[in-house]
C-alpha cells in the first residue's frame, strides 16, 4: 500500500472552500428551517383541522421522499413548473435543504410543545393570557429548551445531508472531493481527508450544543 | 355575582355535569365537597372557561361568559384559579411568575409589575423567595407564589382547585392561612377542599356534589352536623 497524501496537499484549500460552501448552506439550511419549523408546528397543534393537515401534508412530504428527489424537484422541476430558463444550484440547493429541514424542525418543536405540561397553558390562560400570549412567553421558552438536543442532532444531519446536493454541482465539499479525486486520481486519499473535514465540522457542532445544554440547563427549572 | 343556569359538561359520551344550577353572591365563601369523579374539578374549570359548558349558561357579573361572542380573556382577568398542582412557570423566578400577566395582559411597566408583585409576595409571606425558581420552593411555598401570580391580576373573584391535597401534611396550614385572609377581606371565592376546619371557619356555604349535580347545599353546620341526603352522610361518613 502506497498512499501519497502530499500529492493532494495542494488540493487542500479548494477543499476547505468545499468547506466552507458546505457550512454556509447548512446553517442557511437550518435557519429557514427553524423559522419554518416553529410556523408549521404552531399550525400543526392547531385545532382547526384543515390548518393541522395542511402542516401534516408538507411535514409527510418532506420527510417521507428522499432528499436527492427533493434536490431535483427544487433544480430542474421547479423552473419548468415557473416557464423558466433555469434556477440557481445555490438557491435550488437552498431551498432544497431548507424545506426538508423545516420538516424535521417542526417535528422537533412540536413534541417539544406537547412535552410542556397542559397545566402550564391553563395557568396562563386562567391569567387572562390569550393563546398566543401564552405560547410564547410560558409554553415556547420551555419548549424551546427540551428542542435543544434533537435541533443539534438535526443540525449534524443536515450537515452531512448537504453533500447530496453535490448532485446539482454545487461545489460544496463533497463536490469538491471529486474533482480532487478526478484531478490527481488519488480517490483514498481524498475521501479520507474529506470526510476528516465532515467531522471536524460535525465534531464542532455536538460540542457546540452541549455547551449550549449546559448555559441553558445551568440550574433545571423544570419541574 | 356568579349564576349557574343548567350547566352540562359532555366529555364524549361521559356526561361529568348533569345540570348544576347555583348563584353566588358577593364575598360568599362556598366550599364544594364531593366524592372523586363527582364533576368538581370540571365545575370550577367551567366557571373561567378552561373547559367549554355543553349546555346551560354561566353569568358572572352580568357578563354570559357562555356566550360564545364574549371576550374570555376579559372575563379571566378577573376570575383567578388556584391549581392542585401549583402550574408555576419553571422557568420564571417566584417574582417574575407574578408580574408576568400584568406586564403582558394589563400593560403595565416592568417596574410597576415587580412593585406589585414584590408586594404580593410579602402578603403571603414569601418576599425572601422573590428571586429562586420554582424547583427551589417547597410545595406550600410553591401554592403561596401561585396565589400571589392570581391576586396579581386583582380579580373580583377566585377559584381554587384542592388547593392543599398535593401539599405535605404540615404546609397545609400555611396556605389555608392566606386562602382564609382573603376571605375575611371579602373576596368571593369557590374553593374545593375536604378541609373540614376550613370549610367551617370560613365557609358560608357547602355544595355536595356527586354525580355531576349539586345534590345538597347549605351551611357549614347544616351539611356537617345534620346532612339531609343519604348520599352526603354516606361521604361524610367517610371523609371525617
Ligand atoms: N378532559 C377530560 N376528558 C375526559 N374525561 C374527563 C376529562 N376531565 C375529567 N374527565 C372525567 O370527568 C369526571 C369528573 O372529573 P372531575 O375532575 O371534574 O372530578 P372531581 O370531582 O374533580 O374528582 P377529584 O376529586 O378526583 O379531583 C371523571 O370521570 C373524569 O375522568
Ligand atoms: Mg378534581
């Protein structure tokens, strides 16, 4: 066995670019699919049916189809749908992982509102506190916090599900790593070193939210 | 203050209230008695909406809250509820528990608010306590801080849930103190409770409730010493 890691060396700043494409979608990702997240599982513990399945329609899809279709459907289905030319990898890929995060986000949210004990909305309601009052002053904050761990967990997923979109030739870090591995045919050496780089960045985020457990878990308040 | 025409209360095919009428004036003091199950907790709880009547009608001050077109918050503000099992928001101090509703829903100012609540929590003895979280209070500690978060929205009545059976023996007494000051200050209340010396000193009525009807009502002395309907005696008979 002969492996030749010098000779991808010079390979390492296109691939730290990869990198750096990779962490920007996923945090993008993952902020629109936060914001989506907490909307659709608001409307998912709504009492007005047609509200609850519309949520449950887009949380089934998203979480029921594979990604690498999903990425398709955003980059060469979406613009024929429109009548346009064509759409960008970034925005495709964007709105790709964005959509599919909110899916998993809204689930996370949800079973984080419904693990609040129901004495905590009619306390504040019994207050004069209308619903959405409520929600987000005592049922959200703690909500919020049990969400902590699964979002971090999401957050890793996303980060390596981002490499699907490679697909569309968006040059993330997989995408990277093949043209690397064409470029110098050296495939061993560069999947090694590209995936080393996913898990620095997965290692990062785990240790990120414990931290994060520990700031908001300091002295648990819950009961 | 507080009339009850008819009241029905359907959870599925279980009917809880079974037509309970009742009217309630100003500063009385009404004790409701009744075995588990009898439709207690599920009165109370429609008497501020946190359940929905099926059938009948409930006016509080003149206001039909079982109008659907009636603003319920409105109506809330000035109904307070104590809980069994306290409800504080974990993740609030005692003080911020309190000052919570009338920073949000009365628009007061963060100072005012905590000025008030601060305020409330030495009534019930707990000025201390003002900056722990709940996890850090004993239950009885806990009930006060709950009955200070209720006062804080100066309600014209208040309701209370078995306020002292999820209590340790020995913090009973702590709470009925303030549930009793507030009776002697005039404030019409509902209270659930099988605290017989309660009920006696402060009670001006008792409801008997089984079955999901007020099946008797009267005086303390009345119920406890000379009970009419065999099911009261049967109950009494049990609890004393
Ligand atoms: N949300 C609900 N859904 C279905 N059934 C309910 C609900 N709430 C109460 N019930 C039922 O209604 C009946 C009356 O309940 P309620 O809590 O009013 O009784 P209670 O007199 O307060 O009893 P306890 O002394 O045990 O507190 C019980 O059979 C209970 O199981
Ligand atoms: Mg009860």
């Amino acid at each position: 066995m002969d492996l030749k890691f010098e000779l991808i060396w010079s390979y390492l700043p296109l691939l730290l670019e990869g990198a750096k494409l990779t962490v920007q979608l996923t945090v993008f990702a993952v902020a629109i699919g936060t914001v989506i997240g907490l909307f659709v599982s608001l409307l998912r513990i709504s009492n007005f049916k047609p509200v609850s399945w519309a949520a449950k329609i887009y949380v089934d899809f998203f979480r029921g189809t594979p990604l690498l279709v999903q990425i398709f459907l955003f980059y060469y289905g979406v613009p024929q749908l429109l009548g346009l030319d064509s759409m960008s990898r970034h925005m495709a890929g964007i709105i790709a992982l964005g959509l599919n995060s909110g899916a998993y986000v809204a689930e996370i949210f949800r079973s984080g509102i419904q693990s609040i004990h129901k004495g905590q909305m009619e306390a504040a309601r019994s207050l004069g506190m209308t619903y959405p009052q409520a929600m987000r002053y005592v049922v959200l904050p703690q909500a919020f916090k049990v969400s902590i761990p699964p979002l971090g967990n999401e957050f890793i997923a996303m980060l390596k599900d981002s490499s699907l979109v490679s697909v569309i030739s968006l040059p993330e870090l997989m995408q990277s790593g093949r043209m690397v591995a064409n470029r110098v045919y050296r495939p061993f050496e560069t999947f090694i070193l590209v995936a080393l780089l996913y898990l620095v960045m997965t290692t990062t985020i785990s240790q990120f939210v414990s931290y994060l457990e520990r700031v908001f878990g300091k002295d648990d308040h819950s009961q | 203050m507080i009339t009850v025409n008819n009241l029905t209360k359907n959870f599925g095919s279980l009917q809880v209230l079974r037509g309970v009428s009742c009217q309630i004036a100003p500063k009385e003091v009404v004790v409701v008695i009744g075995p588990s199950g009898s439709g207690k907790s599920t009165f109370l709880r429609c008497l501020n909406q946190l359940e929905t009547a099926t059938s009948g009608e409930i006016i509080i001050n003149g206001t039909k809250i079982t109008d659907p077109k009636t603003n319920i918050n409105l109506v809330r503000q000035e109904v307070g509820m104590v809980f069994q099992r306290f409800n504080l928001f974990p993740h609030m101090t005692a003080l911020e528990n309190v000052a919570l509703a009338p920073m949000k829903v009365r628009k007061q100012t963060r100072a005012e608010a905590e000025e008030l609540a601060m305020s409330l929590l030495k009534r019930v003895g707990l000025q201390d306590k003002a900056h722990q979280y709940p996890e850090k209070l004993s239950g009885g500690q806990q009930q006060r801080v709950a009955i200070a978060r209720a006062l804080a929205m100066r309600p014209k009545i208040m309701l209370f849930d078995e306020p002292t059976s999820a209590l340790d023996p020995e913090m009973v007494g702590e709470v009925l103190e303030v549930i009793k000051s507030l009776a002697f200050e005039g404030m019409t209340m509902v209270v659930v409770s099988h605290e017989m010396g309660f009920a006696r000193e402060v009670g001006d009525r008792v409801f008997f409730m089984d079955e999901g009807l007020i099946l008797e009502e009267g005086t303390p002395e009345e119920i406890f010493n000379n009970p009419q309907n065999p099911r009261t005696k049967a109950f009494l008979s049990k609890i004393l």
